[in-house]
C-alpha cells in the first residue's frame, strides 16, 4: 500500500524535502510529497480494502493505493 | 459546597504501554475526586463515573499517533461507555486517540514546523456552558469566555478537519478550546485547541491541563478547571 497525505492539506514533511533539493543543486522540483510505503503478505485479498480504512490509513487525512504483486 | 458524606466520583484514567502523563492526570483526577488507573488491555472500567485518556506515546505512535491505542479493549470498552453518555476526556495522545475512534471529529498532523515543542500556552475558552469547561470562567452567572494558561508539548498537535467538519463543528459550538492570538505554534487550523463531540460528552485537547493544577509547579492551576467542570457535570447528573 502506498500512503500519502491528501491533496490539500499542508505537508510540511514535502515542503521541507523541496527546501532541502535545491541546496544540493538539483533544480526545477515542484509538489514534494511524503507518505509511506506498507509491505505485507496476505491469503485473503479482500481484506486489503477494510485493512487500509480501519487502520493502515487514515482516510480523513491520507489517500492510499493498493498494488498486488504475486510470488 | 459537597456534602461529606457524598461519595466522591470516580476517574479512570487508561494508562497504555507508552503512556507517561496518567500519573499527572491521576494525581491532577484525585484533587477532586477518586481515581484509578486502568491497564489497556483490561476491557473493565471498573464502574467509573468519566474517563481520562492520557498522553504519552500509546504502543509507540507507530504507523500514527493514537492509531493502534484506539483497538486496545480497555479503548474498545470507553467507546462503548462514550456512546452510553458517559464522560470522556482525551488529553493529547488521548485526543488523538480520541479521533483515530472517531468519538471525535478531525485528526492531528504533525506540527507544521516539524518539531516537538513544549511550552506554556494561552488558551481561549470558547463555550463555558459544557460539562468539560463550566469551571471556567466566573462560574454560573459569570463570564462567558475565561483565558487558560497550560502547558503543551507535543510533535502531532495540528488540528485538521476538512471545511464542512469545520464549519458543522464551529456551528454546533463543540470548538471549546483556543489558541490565543500568537500561540497557535503548531499550525492547527482555526486556531482549535480542544473539541468537543456533538452530544457533549467527549471532549479532546491538546495542552495538558494535569500538569497545571498547583501554582507552586508553573505557576497556574487552571488546568484544574477542566477536571473540576468533569466534577461538577457528573455530580449534577448524579443528583
């Protein structure tokens, strides 16, 4: 699962990292966001969705994306 | 003026693994009644007559701020007493605690300077008619606005709400608690220090009112306040 803060609401973690960029000479950055990345390994697929509502998430504040990868 | 012989209410303030401020908040409980602490992993609340939700640091903060405290079964049981009426207070980790189980509206972010600060704030109370702030002000008859001064400290205190949250939660009078004009140090918006639910009786905030409860350690006992209000609202319903 990939978090990241809502569209909108202040990110003062992104904005630090795009402060922080251009002192290191890399120019032309824009919109820095920081959210995290979730591992895990489930049977059950279908518990992914109420997994992310209940507690991986906060869905007031954060969307989430789910990517399914097969061993 | 209490009768003696009148049995005094009873507190229960949660203490999970991670907690550090339940001492404070019992210790702050018990000036104006009795208090017990209650282990997270006991669904009994023991019969208490109102809750206190510490601050500290609940299994961590990991993944965020009050998220795994919130299925705890001693948290499992104050949802269940919140929605039979009875008296919740969440104080910091607590408030965030408080609204990762949705009895509150809104979250806490991290502080908008990225820091964890700890300072003495002045709040504002807003409403002086609830069960969590009627010890404010002049008391009954009295002022409708009273100034507190507490201390914070905190690095997950941003208030957020999206605009309509806002705006039902403005409307509704459940803002009890703001930030002073200049003390608004952690970006939360509207300036929002403590709120309330719509029925009344769960209410969160972020400065910690039992660590202000005897002038002889920083100089304010207006923390008590709150605790005093809790009193005064659970003996009237009592009576």
């Amino acid at each position: 699962m990939l978090i990241r803060p809502k569209a909108g609401i202040l990110d003062p973690q992104g904005e630090a990292v795009e402060r922080a960029l251009p002192a290191l000479g890399f120019t032309g950055v824009e919109n820095v966001h920081v959210g995290r990345l979730i591992e895990l390994d489930v049977e059950e697929e279908s518990q992914i969705e109420s997994m992310c509502e209940k507690l991986l998430a906060n869905p007031l504040v954060e969307d989430y994306e789910v990517e399914l990868l097969t061993r | 003026m209490r009768r003696v012989w009148a049995p005094l209410m009873r507190f229960g303030v949660l203490r999970f693994p991670g907690s550090c401020d339940e001492v404070d908040a019992l210790a702050a409980a018990r000036r104006v009644g009795d208090a017990e602490l209650i282990w997270h992993a006991d669904s009994d609340l023991g019969g208490a007559d109102a809750i206190v939700v510490p601050g500290g640091f609940s299994y961590g903060d990991y993944l965020r701020a009050g998220a795994i405290a919130r299925f705890s079964p001693a948290m499992e049981a104050v949802i269940e007493f919140a929605h039979e009426g009875g008296l919740v207070l969440g104080i910091c980790n607590g408030f965030q605690v408080l609204c990762e189980a949705r009895l509150l509206p809104g979250a806490l972010l991290p502080n908008a300077n990225l820091r964890f600060t700890s300072r003495q704030v002045h709040l504002e109370v807003v409403h002086t008619d609830t069960a969590f702030t009627r010890a404010c002000g002049a008391g009954a008859g009295g002022p409708a606005t009273d100034r507190l001064s507490i201390p914070a400290k905190h690095s997950w205190g941003r208030y957020y709400a999206g605009e309509d949250t806002l705006a039902a939660i403005e409307d509704a009078g459940q803002v009890l608690l703001r930030y002073a004009p200049g003390e608004n140090f952690n970006g939360s918006l509207r300036d929002i220090a403590g709120v309330r639910n719509a029925e009344g009786n769960v209410f969160g905030l972020m400065p910690h009112p039992e660590h202000a409860v005897d002038e002889l350690l920083g100089g304010s006992s207006d923390g008590l306040k709150i605790f005093e209000s809790m009193r005064l609202a659970v003996e009237g319903a009592l009576a």
